[in-house]
C-alpha cells in the first residue's frame, strides 16, 4: 500500500444509551476488530460515547420542564466526558497501541465555565495517543437545542495525516454551505459525517458532499434497537410508540466522484472497510475545485471568525 493509500473502517452500532462505560468498551472492542483487518482510520457514529438519545423528550414543553426529565439530563451529563480526561486518555493509550487514528462522536462537558452544558463533538485521536483536535457541533438540530449548546468557529478541525487531511462536519451541519466551505477550504481530503440521519434522502447529502469537496466521505450512524438500551430505558414512556428498532443504520463510503466505495448498511451493526486511493482525490479536481480554480472570490468571499468565543475575560487578560 502506497503512502496515497489508507484503509478505513466505518463503525455502525450502539452502545447501552447513557451508559458511558458500555461505549467505551464497544469503541474498544470495535477498534480492535478494525485494526486486526488492517485499517488504520475508524470512524464512530455522532455521539456514539455514551450515545443519541433517540425519542427522549426530557420531560420539556414549550414553557415547562419536569424534575423527571431533569433527572434524565443529570443522568445524561453524568454519562458525557471531559475534553481532554479520563476517558480521552483511554481513546490515546488505544490509538497507539493499535497504530490508529480515531475519529468518535462524543458528548463534552463544559470544563472552562459552568460546566452545566453539554457538546456534541467529533474528537480526533492521533496514533501517537494524542488528542488532535475536536469539533463542536455549531447547531444542534430541532430538539438537540435543549441537550446540547453551539459550538464556535474555533472547532472547524481538519488534521493533517500522512496520507490526507480529515475533518468534516455532524449530522445536519452538513446542510450549512458555509460550514461545509470552511471545511473545504482546509483543504479536506477525507471528510467525515458521523450522523443520526437514516432517512434515504441522506445519502443524496453524502453523494452531493463528495462530488462538490471532491473528497471521500465517511458517514457513520447508530444501528440502535430497544434492546440495546439498558431495561429502565428501553420501557421509558417516551419509547412506547417507537418500534424495536429506533435507527436502521445507513452508514456509507463515498468517492471524490459521489459514486459509493462502500454501499449504505440498514438493519444491523456492522464495520465497513474500504482502501481508499488519495491520488484519486487530486485526480477529481483537474475539473472541479471548490475553493481553487472553481471558485470566483472576486464574486464571493466566506469570512470565518475562528476566535474562541469567552463569556469572561478577566481585566488581567491581554486583550486582543
């Protein structure tokens, strides 16, 4: 295998919903099975540690909230981590014994302020054990808005890798065509969509993606069913008129030319594993780049504010 060659797995399952200990043993196990078939980039699902609480209301109504679905969130928050921690450490101490890098879906606690919210993030795990970067979700998409707060510019990650750069976008921020610019922009050659999006109309999303980036794309959903879930959870009321099956999974691989490397996986947990050929990304943009010959910045220019966003600055800081 060339150095403008890498074999990737995608990674389609569930852990036990809020159950942080479980997901991280399924990202263990999983990681392992991946790296005994050679691959030496795995892609998890969004939020796969400690899960998407598919079907939970949290007790919230326009105007109220319940101290049950309180409790659901503190149970939820307990679950989450702390970037970097404890459970980051872990991910490293795996990457490098495997030689991988890790790209997993993961709740992240707050730990700068209040440490009472919640992100959905993409963490970036190096073969050398280090944490690389991370990406917080900019907007939580419908009912998300209550679990999880906005991430900023500051987390619009693409890494470096001896055979491309990877980085990419979670679930609906993927239809944001500001967000998706500012990731090609960094020149991504292996993008990555970890979603919760099962629906066909998906796979137009990570087609369309592909063919504009003239990048592969790696999506990765959840396969999840009730009995996946942990008993209390699964008999929740809120899960009472959902089927055994709560996500049918849909995770692909796609070409710089939209075509399929890995065709959609619905109905079980799987892994998908692909060699993807980086030559054929600088191939695809001999009649198509979107940030170089094809764009028009006489035309149009994207302004990206990439400063960490700080509620307080203390007086004694260096302001900028």
């Amino acid at each position: 295998m060339s150095n403008r060659e890498v074999k990737v797995a995608v990674v389609q399952a569930a852990p036990a919903l809020f159950d942080k200990s479980s997901a991280m043993d399924a990202i263990e196990s999983l990681t392992r099975k991946a790296a005994a078939q050679e691959a030496k980039l795995v892609v998890f699902p969004e939020v796969f540690l400690p899960g998407y609480p598919r079907g939970f209301g949290f007790g919230a109504r326009v105007g109220s909230r319940t101290e049950e679905g309180r409790r659901l969130w503190q149970r939820y928050w307990e679950s989450s981590i702390d970037v970097p921690g404890e459970e980051t450490d872990r991910l490293g101490e795996l990457a490098k014994e495997l030689g991988v890098y890790l790209v997993v879906g993961a709740v992240e606690r707050d730990r700068e302020f209040s440490r009472g919210t919640l992100y959905n993030s993409i963490l970036y795990i190096g073969p050398d054990g280090e944490l690389l970067g991370k990406h917080r979700k900019l907007v939580p998409t419908g009912s998300e808005r209550l679990l999880w707060g906005q991430g900023d510019g500051s987390t619009l990650t693409v890494i470096d890798t001896p055979f491309g750069r990877i980085g990419g976008l979670i679930c609906w921020e993927n239809y944001m065509p500001l967000a998706r610019a500012a990731i090609y922009a960094q020149g991504v050659d292996i993008y990555v969509a970890p979603t919760a999006d099962a629906r066909d109309s998906w796979q137009s999303t990570i087609r369309h993606i592909a063919c504009e980036g003239r990048c592969y794309v790696l999506s990765s959903n959840q396969y999840a069913t009730k009995a996946s879930y942990p008993d209390d959870i699964a008999r929740h009321e809120d899960l009472l008129k959902d089927g055994e099956v709560l996500s049918r999974g849909g995770s692909a691989i796609v070409d710089p030319l939209g075509d399929y490397v890995a065709e959609p996986l619905y109905g079980q947990e799987g892994l998908l594993l692909a060699t993807l050929d980086l030559s054929k990304v600088v191939q695809s943009r001999f009649d198509f780049d979107v940030v170089g010959h094809y764009s028009r910045p006489d035309v149009f220019q994207l302004i990206v504010n990439d400063a960490k966003q700080e509620i307080v600055r203390k007086a004694s800081d260096k302001l900028s």
